[in-house]
C-alpha cells in the first residue's frame, strides 16, 4: 500500500477524514485476510497515483471497524465507495478492472 497516498481511517477518524472532505474520496473497504482485497490493491495504488491531488483515498480495515462497514451497509469485500460532498455517488464490489474503476471516479 502507498501509505503515503492512500490513508487508513477507522470507526473513530471516518466522519472527519472521508465525510468533511473538501475533495472527492475513494474508500476501499478491506482485511488482510481477504485474496481479490490484496489482489485489488496495487490497482487501487495506481489510480492514486495518476489521480494525486484531486481525490483522497482511503482504506477501512472492516475487521478492525465493523461499525463503519455496518453503517455503509457492506456485505462482501473489497467494496469501493466513492464518495462527494459527504454522500455515496458510487460503489463497486470485487476486484474489478482498472478501467472500471476509473469509470467510476467522475
């Protein structure tokens, strides 16, 4: 993970990192334990790199804030939410391909 592009939030941090972003935010919810999580990963990394500066990324650890998974509703991992304004515009689930999540950060 590119911990310096990408920022782990967690039950406590999630409302003031991801919802009083002044900017778009991607946030991937994930554990370590799970294989098209670890897969999606360096997809994840690249798209933070191309897109620096316009978008903040981040990733919940689902295991380590169950109450933040409940609240979006997240049933099965790596799900993707993008949000603007503090409101889901957008949301994939699996490890898709790079092109559909850039089709998904408009």
């Amino acid at each position: 993970m590119s911990s310096d592009l990408i920022r782990e939030v967690d039950d406590t941090t999630f409302d003031s990192v991801v919802i009083s972003s002044g900017v778009p935010v991607l946030v991937d919810f994930w554990a370590p334990w799970c294989g098209p999580c670890r897969a999606l990963a360096p997809t994840v990394d690249r798209i933070a790199e191309e897109r620096q500066g316009q978008i903040l990324f981040c990733k919940v650890n689902v295991d380590e804030s169950p109450e933040t998974a409940a609240r979006f509703g997240i049933k099965g991992i790596p799900t993707l939410l993008y949000f603007k304004g503090g409101q889901v515009v957008n949301q994939v689930t699996g490890n898709v391909p790079k092109g559909q999540l850039d089709a998904m950060l408009v």
